[in-house]
C-alpha cells in the first residue's frame, strides 16, 4: 500500500562526462588510456576520475563502441533521433557502489522499439568539439582492441569527425586537454600499427596490456593500415598538421613499411600515398589561415611530392583558383589568387626549387592552339602555377581597359604586375633555354610551346605586364615579340613595320589589325553604341605598305590595294582612299575594291530597307494591337483604372444620354453618348465616343488624344477628380473616355449644373505620329 515519487531528470553535459569516463575505465582499465587528459576535457568529477572499476574484459569493449557509435550518429540504423542501434538499444544507469551499468535492450520487450534509449546522449551534431574529438579517439582505440572486423568502423569515425571539424587551427576553439587525448591515441595507434605491419612485433604498450586485451589486437596488415590512416585522420582533427605530414612522409620513405603494406591487400599503393597527401596539403592551402599555409610551403612533404608526382603538387596550389569564365566574373576581389601580398611569390619561389625527375619531355598536343609543357622542371611548374593565378589558361574575361593600364599603376599596388612579368621572363627564359645551337637555330618542341605561351601573354589584353621593362630584355631576333610589346605601347606603325617589313608577312599584319578591330567591337558592345570610325586598325597598315618600298611606289600601291580588297567589309573606305597615292590609276582599283565595295554596300543597303519595311510593319500592328487593348479596357465601369480608385459599391447608373454639341458640328464631329454612375461618394460620367467609318475609297479620319473635361461645376460640392482619355479611335471604332468627380452629399443643395467638353484632335488614319499611341 506505499507509493514514492521518483523524479526523473534528464542528464546534462555533467552527467555525460562522467558517464564517459567510467565507461572508458571500465573498458581500458585505470591506466589504459589518458584518464586525466580526457577528465580535464569533458569536465568529468573527482567521483568519476577516482572510480576504479573491474577487470577490462571483451564485454565491456563491445557495450563501449556501441555506445560511442550511439554518441556519434554512426550506428547502422541512426535514422532517428536517438542515435540507436536498429536492433540494440543502451540503457545506461548508475549503480549503487558508484559505477556504471550498462543492460542491452534487443526490443523484444513492451515499449517502443524504435524509440531511443532514455539516457542516450545527442548525436555528432549536437556535441562539442571537445566531447566530438575525446568520443572519436576513444572509439578509434576500443576498435584497435576489439580486432580487425573494427578497423573499418573506427577509420569511418575518424573521417567523420576531420570532416565534421573541418580544417582545425592550432589556436582555434578545442581546448588541450581534448587536443592531447586525440594526440596521444594517435601516438599510440602509431607505435602498434608499426609493430603490425613490419612483421607483428610487440612494442612495449603490448606488453603492459593484460594477455586476453593483446590477443584481440588485430594481426592483419591490412587492417593496420586501417587503423594507420585513423590516426592521421586524429592527428589533423587535433590540429596537428605537422606531426600527420611527417609520420605520412616518414612511413612513406620507410622500404619496410612499404614494402609490408603493399604486399597487403588493404595496403596503401604510392597512388594513394600521394593522393591523401594532396588532400591535406589542399585543405590546409585554401583554409586561408596563415600558420597552415606557411606549413604547407614550409613541409618537405610539399617539395617531394613536387618533385615526385609535379601535375598532384601542381593541384595543392591551383586546386581553388577559378576553372572557367564564369567562375572569375563571379569571384570578389578579395578572392583574386594574386591578391595576397606575399604568397603566390612565396609558390612561384618554391616551384622554380623543385627538380622533377625525368628530364626534358615532349611538349604535350596541341589544346586551343598553344602546346601543354610538360612538367619536367621548376620553370614548367611556376608556368602552370601562374597561368592558373592570372586566369590566361582558364578563360578569365579580359577587362575592357586592360591596355590602357601602365607601367605599375595596378589597383593592387603592383603586385599583379609582378606576378605577370614573372611569368613573361620565365616564358622567355624558356625559349632561350630551349633554342638550338647557333643564333639561327630552331626552337624544340618545348621551346616552341615556351614561344608560343609568351606571344599569348603579350597578346592577351588581360596582361598587366610592364611593356618597357620586358621590351628592354626581349633579344633582338624577337621580331614578332617586338612587335606585340610596341603595339601595347599604343606603337602600331612600328609593330606592323616589322611584321610586314621586316618579317615580310602581310597576313601576320592583317591578323593584329584584325585582333585591335575584335577589341574596338567588343568595347563598343560592353559601352553600348556603334564602333568609332576615327581610328581605323587598317588605316596604319596601309600608311605602312605604301611607305615599306621607295625605290618601288607602285609595288607598295598594289599592296594597299590589296589590302583594302581584303577588308573592304571593315576599313574606314574614305579615309583608306585619300591615303592612296593621287596618280594611282582608277581602274587597278576598279576591279579588286570599287565595284565590290559599291555591290556590298547597295546589297548593305537593300538589306536596311528590306529590315525598315519589316519593322514598320511590326511597328503598325503592335500599335493597332495596343488601340484596341486601350479600347477593350475602357468599355466599361469594371475597367481596372476606375478599379484602383477605390469607389466602392455602384449606386446606381442613369440612362444614356446623346450630347448635343453647343456650337455648330464639324463634319469630323462623333456621336457622343453620355452615362452617370453614381457611387457613395463620387460620381463618374462616361462619354462613349463612336467615330464615323471612312468612306468608300477615300481614307478616314481617327481621332486622336480624345479626352472628357468637366471644365466648370455650379456647386462646389462637386469637383473634377480623375480624366480617363484615350490615345486613338480609329475610323468605325467606338471607345469610351471617363471623367470622376468627388462629390460631398452632405454639402449638396439641391441641382449641381456641370460645363463638360470633349477634347480630341483630328488626324488623317494613315497618319504614324507617336502622340497616337499615348493615352
């Protein structure tokens, strides 16, 4: 007959601490894991870090994982809430002499099955960075005890936790004491996984374990590397960086660690050496924090992997620079790859250092007509880094008044024409090492894509190269060279004599007038208007021709002339003919100019009057469409401009009356019908104008700008509100103009007299004005 109250609380961050704690005793012993360390990290109390617990056994291990996968969301069936197993459930409670008990529910009970145990604690989103590391060690290391059917569940729990963490500073927001907890379980992973792989010795933490603890160790070395690669994964979720890049490189310079995991079946191939490294060192890049990118140019591991695999060490640097147009439109300033004031000089440095092996190799083919270089030496390596940074390679936009930038006037202070210059002295210092012996020797494959990356520099109008610096360095059998860098200076007579005269090539002539003719077209797109005629690209050419041959006038006439039939389409005809010589004959230019120039231009100009016509026409129906739309909409009371008024509810509505003009009719005059609705507080006339057909054969007159004005009212009660006019009535159309007067009721005594006028203008039906269109 006796009844208790329990009152049930739900536990908190206290009572998880602790729980963990006792939990962890009960598995690895007092002294099998770092119990101070993982005390000073959850907060856990005195009680819980003096407990001392009984013998680890197997049980304890396997009830230990269950509940940290509960913890971290990755048991097989976390779909719900409560993080459980699908078919096991936890239930956690304290016993009387201070420890833990932990009973497994199979759900064949009465309750819920799939709800979630009582005292589970929150999922991995729900913890901490601290309670989210301390939870992820431990797992990682009653993983390694319980066998090598484990090694998979606790690399997927330390891959989770750096991908839940992300990329973690030194100084960020876990504290030390959960830092040396994931520190010191991946130290000793470490020392066990070496004694596995390298022939299953024993180190000296084997030997302090009791004997049922060391047989369950996993034997394979597969699953050694499994647990190799959680440790790096603990090592990177606890910030240190450093200690995971060297243990990665120190194991992947080790024959015997090599050669022991490669023969495995889980072993770790150099591929995939190589490609976990490319990964952290690119996470560490593009976290922006500048303690992991010193690491990362600082790390031997970044120049042996340079060195060792250039095109994945190329990847750690460019992995994050814009890949196409429409990534650097989208990309804020801050964001440029140059834009920092110290680092892409720091990488250009520290590519030109590394000495791929290999030697010399084929350029690669041909992609949008420049050669891929191969990654055999630094130089190759700086190439690619800073084609990527400017965005020459991946199609950056190039900015409209790019060529007129100056020497170091830059928004950035310089820095991007530096890097930019850098790369033009490291394109030429390619093309000089790569000639052949004597000065008239020929360019190899590679120095021919060397060759052809720098013309595409000076020719792109993104560069901010310094022309007069690099003018100055250029050989003098860089004719073509010279002849990009003048036309930049804004030089073109001198770049096209010493492509036409010099290099005795009129198409490469033509082409860099073509390319300054693209350019003006496409700043005149951007400014939206016509190209301007005043500076003709063509018209330098042919000063340039006639002047090439003194000795010969009429080979240099013959050559303007054909220019001028080769771009009749695109030069400035009037001002190209008065530069011709005046005793030029008209019938040499009749023939290749002249008559194809006056054909293009009455086909040009049929073209115009054909286009004219079409537009007309379109004009004429869309404005009969808008007619009657404005027609349409204006029949009647429910028309939406009265809508927005606000009248309210109609009254009432008079019958039509016909106006009687006071004055004498015109012939033009149309016949009017007047109707009063009267609202609430305002009253509205309308005035249906119907306009007389035109008559047989002769055109009719439309009426235009049609308007109903209450030009005076006998009571002030009664005033004008709002005009309803139309723009056009055609000939036999009917359309209805409106007039609101707000009226007071209450002011009102007795008849209200109102002056009204109907306003329109006559105009001839075929008439295109646009005060027709308005209304």
């Amino acid at each position: 007959g006796e009844a208790r109250l329990v009152s049930v609380r739900p536990d908190g961050p206290q009572d998880f601490a602790d729980r963990l704690l006792k939990l962890s005793i009960d598995c690895f012993g007092s002294n099998g894991f770092p119990r101070l360390e993982l005390a000073e990290a959850t907060g856990a109390t005195f009680s819980a870090t003096s407990y001392v617990g009984p013998e680890p056994t197997g049980h304890g291990r396997a009830l230990l994982r269950q509940y940290l996968e509960s913890v971290l969301g990755l048991d097989d069936g976390g779909g719900g809430g409560g993080r459980g197993h699908a078919e096991l459930q936890l239930v956690v409670s304290d016993d009387d002499g201070g420890g833990t008990e932990v009973a497994v529910d199979d759900g064949a009970g009465d309750g819920d099955a799939g709800s979630p145990p009582p005292s589970s604690h929150s999922a991995s989103s729900d913890l901490g960075p601290d309670e989210l590391l301390t939870c992820t060690a431990l797992l990682c290391l009653v993983c390694f005890q319980l066998g090598p059917a484990a090694s998979l569940a606790a690399c997927r729990a330390a891959r989770s936790c750096a991908s839940a963490m992300g990329t973690v500073r030194p100084a960020g927001n876990v504290s030390r004491a959960a830092m040396a907890v994931c520190s010191l379980v991946a130290d000793r992973l470490l020392k066990e996984v070496d004694a596995l792989v390298r022939g299953g010795r024993r180190g000296p933490t084997q030997q302090q374990q009791p004997r049922g603890q060391a047989q369950a160790r996993p034997r394979s070395a597969a699953a050694g590397m499994e647990y190799f690669e959680s440790s790096l994964w603990l090592l990177r979720c606890c910030g240190c960086h450093e200690r995971a890049l060297s243990v990665l490189q120190e194991r992947m310079s080790s024959p015997s660690f090599r050669n022991a995991s490669s023969g495995s079946s889980g072993g770790w191939s150099q591929i995939k050496f190589d490609s976990y490294l490319t990964t952290h060192l690119s996470e560490l890049w593009s976290s922006r924090d500048d303690r992991c990118m010193g690491l990362v140019l600082t790390s031997p591991a970044t120049s042996e992997l340079l060195a060792r695999n250039p095109t994945l060490g190329l990847g750690v640097f460019v992995s994050t620079h814009p890949r196409n147009g429409d990534e650097w439109s989208s990309l804020r300033p801050g964001d440029d790859p140059l834009s920092h004031p110290t680092w892409p000089a720091r990488v250009v440095d520290l590519l030109k250092s590394v000495m791929p092996p290999g030697g010399d190799g084929p350029a690669s083919p041909v992609r949008g007509g420049v050669a891929s270089l191969p990654l055999t030496s630094g130089r190759a390596l700086a190439v690619a880094y800073l084609e990527s940074a400017t965005g020459i390679s991946t199609g950056r936009p190039a900015d409209a008044a790019a060529d007129l930038v100056r020497d170091g006037e830059t928004p950035d202070g310089g820095r991007a024409a530096d890097m930019h210059d850098e790369l033009s002295y490291l394109l030429l210092e390619g093309v000089v090492a790569e000639r052949g012996d004597g000065d008239g020797g020929t360019d190899t494959p590679a120095g021919a894509a060397y060759r052809d990356k720098l013309r595409r520099l000076l020719a792109w109008p993104g560069s901010r190269i310094r022309s007069e610096r690099l003018l100055s360095s250029l050989p003098p059998s860089f004719l073509r060279e010279h002849a990009l860098l003048l036309g930049r200076l804004g030089r073109h007579e001198h770049a096209l004599g010493i492509l036409y005269s010099r290099l005795g090539s009129l198409d490469l002539a033509l082409e860099y007038c073509d390319v300054r003719r693209e350019r003006q077209l496409a700043g005149a797109d951007a400014a939206g208007g016509p190209a301007s005629s005043s500076d003709c690209p063509y018209l330098p050419l042919i000063k340039v021709v006639l002047s090439s041959d003194p000795d010969d006038p009429d080979r240099g006439a013959a050559a303007a002339v054909r220019v001028l039939a080769l771009r009749r389409g695109s030069v400035d005809k009037v001002a190209a003919l008065r530069m011709l010589p005046g005793d030029l004959p008209v019938s040499s230019l009749a023939r290749p100019f002249l008559i194809p120039a006056v054909v293009e231009d009455e086909s040009r100009a049929r073209r115009l009057m054909v286009a004219s016509s079409l537009l007309r026409s379109r004009h004429a129906r869309l404005r009969k469409e808008l007619v009657e739309a404005q027609l349409t909409s204006q029949a009647d009371v429910r028309s939406p401009a009265l809508a927005r008024l606000g009248l309210g509810e109609l009254v009432r509505a008079s019958r039509g009356t016909r106006a009687r003009p006071v004055h004498a009719t015109s012939p033009w005059f149309p016949d009017v019908l007047l109707t009063r609705y009267h609202f609430r507080r305002s009253l509205v006339i309308q005035a249906q104008v119907a306009n007389a057909p035109a008559p047989v054969g002769r055109a009719g007159a439309a009426l235009a700008d049609v308007a109903f004005v209450v030009a005076e009212s006998s009571d002030e009660a009664i005033v004008p509100r709002l005009e309803l006019p139309l723009g056009r009535i055609p000939p036999g159309s009917t359309g209805s103009v409106w007039c609101v007067l707000a009226a007071s009721p209450g002011r009102l005594d007795g008849s209200a007299f109102l002056t009204s006028e109907l306003r329109f203008t006559v105009r001839d039906d075929g008439e295109d004005e646009a005060g027709g269109l308005g209304g």
